[in-house]
C-alpha cells in the first residue's frame, strides 16, 4: 500500500482550488451517454473520489467513469487547461 501523500499547511495557503471538468472519448463505450440533453462532445463538472472499481471520475451523465473513458481537463482562470488525455 502506497504512503499517503502529505502536503504541510503552510503550503497550501496559497493554493486555489481547482475546478474540474471531463468530457468522454470516442473510444469509450460511454460516448453518447446522455447526447439527449446535450451534445455528446461537451464536457461536464466533475471531482475526484476513490473508488475499488476503478470508477473515480465523478459527474456527468453517467455519474461515474474511469479515467481511461474520459479526457479530463482543470480551470485556470479563464483557460481549460488538459490534465489527461
């Protein structure tokens, strides 16, 4: 089991938090979830949880998805910038 990250106090003080956002692969067998109500290359908020299944991209359509089916992409200031492809 890999140690827990530890980052001291004082180091995130001047840290801004991260908006987060995916958008599913045309690879994905999820691609097209929910193109109902929007189109199927738009992205979507989301967050980070810890999942057994491999299922940590929260949000969305599908409320759930692996980082293997999304790309996924963080706000920095007025610019999206993509974290993982």
């Amino acid at each position: 089991m890999k140690k827990p990250l530890h980052v001291p106090a004082e180091a995130l003080e001047a840290v801004t938090p991260v908006v987060l956002a995916a958008r599913i692969k045309k690879s994905s067998k999820y691609y097209g979830q929910g193109a109902a109500e929007r189109p199927a290359d738009d992205g979507f908020p989301v967050f980070i949880k810890s999942d057994p299944m491999g299922y940590v991209v929260q949000g969305g359509p599908g409320g759930q998805y692996r980082l293997a089916d999304v790309e996924l992409w963080a706000l920095r200031g007025t610019q999206w910038i993509l974290i993982k492809a």
